[in-house]
C-alpha cells in the first residue's frame, strides 16, 4: 500500500506544479535550497507560498503575535556616507544636518517614556568628528537614567566605523560598547550583500561579508542582534535568496540573530527616486519566503512602519509573529517618504493584531513576556 504524502495530509492546494514537492519538504520541516528560494520568489501562486509561511508561522508560535514599548533615537543624521538608497544622512555643513547634545539625546529619550518603555532603539549616521566617547557617554546616561530599559544600538556599520575612528579593532570597539551598557544590536545596515548591488546602492559602507563578520564576532562575545534585507531597488531574486541564506549560515554557526526583519526600500527623496514603490503583494510575498527560508530563525517581523499598518495586518497570516512596536518617532525611513504614523500607542497596536485573528503579547526585546502594572512593568524570563 502506498504511503500518503505530506501534501495530501494537510489541505494545500496550488496550481504551481514547483511549489508541491516544496510544500512536502515544509510541512515535514525540511530545510529548503536555493533554488527552492527562486521557485517561492517567482510562484503565480502567492496565496499558496502564504499558506505554506503560515504553516511553519502557527507551528512555531500559534496565534501569537509579539510587539514592545520602544523609542527609536536617532543622535545623529551627519553622514560620511553617501549611499544612494538613503533620504537621511546630510554631510557636514548641511543646513538640514543636525547632531544631538547628550543631554538633547537624553531628553528625547524621556520625552518617549510615557508608556514605560522597556527599548531604546539607537542608530544615526556616520559622523565624521564625532569621537567614541559620545557614543559611548550617551548610552551610559541612557542607562543612569532608565536603568530598565534595554539599550538596542549601533549596527555592525555603525560599529566598524567608530571602530576605524577610535583605532581600535572591532572586537575591542564592541566590549567597550558593552560596558558602556550596549545590551543587543539592530540589524541595519545590510541592504543587499551580494557585490554588484551593494557597488550601486551602498558603496560607502562595509562590504556584505564584513556585515557578517561583524554579526559573527558580536554574536559570539554575547550580544544578540536583528537582520534585516533591503528589497524592491535593483537586486534580482537570486540576491534576495543569497542574502538569506547567507544569514541563515551565520545563524546556524552562532544562533545569536533573534529576528529577521524584511524593509520595504523607499525611493522618494533619495538618488534612486526614479524606482517604483513596492507593491503589497511584494511586500507580503517576501514575508512569506523569509519565513520559509529561515528555519533557524525565531521570529520575523512585519515593520508596520515601512510597510503600512494594513499590509502588517495581512503578513501576520503570511509567516511574520512580530509587528515591531509603539516606535514614538521615527525619522529614517520618513525622510524617505513613508507616509505611516510616526509612532502608536500600545492599545492600537494590540488592535491591529487583536483584528487580524491574533493574539497580542507584548514582549520585551529578548522576547520575554511583559506584564503591566499602572505605568511600570515586570518582565517575565
């Protein structure tokens, strides 16, 4: 008698003949290739490649759905750089450059706390003068100041650069980072790693492997850290399926990234203004194939920021568990013409999930459960 196949044990149906041996290898929790990436990418079918996301989405995390109370702080936009896919960095001397004083930054810090933020989210520009030390002196004031709040700052970017500037190596730059009260790091500044894309968009920053290399070595002194991928410039599906998996690689060597987080490129105010918009169902279907692709990684997130509320709202049945949170304000990618809010409150955004079937939980940025109490919060490991 002839053994049943995964496929006719779950009720997935598609027209694309590519995506049925794939689906077998999802629902029985196989690893998927490269060219298995490509096929997702390239699918008629979208709300089959959902279906599958949202297999592997509810068979690690059901019906919950995860966000936090967090400040993003921005101390600087003056920029060494000048990176083609960016709206936010001015060069020194800009009139619309600015670079906040400590006690700016820490005042911005207090003016987001209302909710009793549990994460400040820090990442700026490339500043040519600024020393070490400011960095470092903003986050222990940070840390004076709200001693429970996490401190998420500076991407591998930021770090190879103060790096240079201090005449340190990277591994000493993160240990001070460290001690000054860095607790984890985000995960910008990869855009695209493969070397043809990264020459027209980014050609100012660390090249993909020394993104890596930096995440590889941050991991392994102890930090965990966020990924991230720009999409919908100039890469083709096959640097898409790259760029993951060669995180995935990274995360099977270290298991340090805690989320991957898919950014919608925004072109208006940028040099590459002349590119289109991504379109929802681009949005939704990269979601999807993250989920697919990154059997090693815990948690994707639907930045509600860059991809609106509404298409935040459906990516929650399409792979991703996260919405990133209450954010306060948020100048990166507003700059480059976002039209979303600048921040919610912890009610709204615990509706958005509530109304696309999930259940809400806020989270702290280890992902440990928050309970409130009045304005304070207890967090439980």
């Amino acid at each position: 008698m002839q053994s049943e196949t995964s496929t006719e044990r779950h009720p997935f149906r598609t027209h694309d003949a590519a995506l049925k041996p794939i689906a077998d290898r999802v629902l029985a929790g196989e690893r998927l290739s490269f060219d298995d990436g490509l096929a997702l990418y390239r699918s008629s079918d979208v709300l089959a490649v959902g279906w599958l996301a949202n297999f592997v989405r509810e068979r690690m995390h059901g019906d919950v759905t995860y966000f936090n109370v967090n400040r993003h702080i921005n101390p600087t936009n003056v920029c060494v750089a000048s990176c083609r896919l960016c709206a936010f960095g001015r060069k020194k001397g800009d009139s619309a450059g600015y670079t906040m004083a400590l006690e700016e930054a820490w005042e911005t810090a207090a003016s987001g706390y209302s909710e009793a933020v549990t994460e400040f989210h820090i990442v700026g520009g490339l500043h040519p003068d600024l020393p070490f030390e400011y960095f470092l002196d903003l986050v222990r004031g940070l840390k004076e100041r709200f001693p429970k709040v996490h401190i998420k700052a500076f991407t591998m970017v930021e770090v190879a650069f103060l790096a240079r500037r201090a005449k340190l190596t990277i591994e000493q730059t993160l240990l001070r980072m460290h001690e000054a009260g860095v607790d984890s790091m985000p995960g910008g500044g990869a855009e695209i790693f493969a070397p043809h894309v990264r020459s027209v968009i980014c050609d100012h920053k660390i090249d993909g492997q020394e993104w890596l290399d930096t995440a590889r070595l941050a991991h392994r002194l102890g930090f965990r850290s966020n990924a991230t991928m720009l999409y919908g410039h100039i890469e083709s599906d096959a640097d898409r399926v790259d760029h993951i998996l060669r995180l995935r690689e990274v995360q099977d060597e270290t298991g340090g990234f805690q989320t991957f987080i898919p950014l919608a490129f925004h072109p208006a105010n940028t040099a590459l203004d002349h590119l289109p918009v991504t379109t929802g169902l681009t949005d939704i279907r990269q979601i999807a194939v993250s989920r697919l692709l990154l059997d090693n990684f815990a948690h994707i997130k639907a930045y509600w920021q860059m991809m609106t509320p509404k298409i935040a709202q459906i990516a929650l049945r399409f792979g991703a568990d996260d919405l990133d949170g209450t954010v306060i304000e948020e100048k990166i990618y507003h700059d480059a013409g976002a039209k979303t809010p600048q921040g919610m409150t912890r009610k709204q955004l615990c509706r958005l999930i509530t109304e696309a079937g999930r259940v809400p939980v806020e989270r702290d940025t280890l992902y440990h459960a928050v309970t409130r109490t009045e304005d304070s919060f207890l967090i439980a490991v």
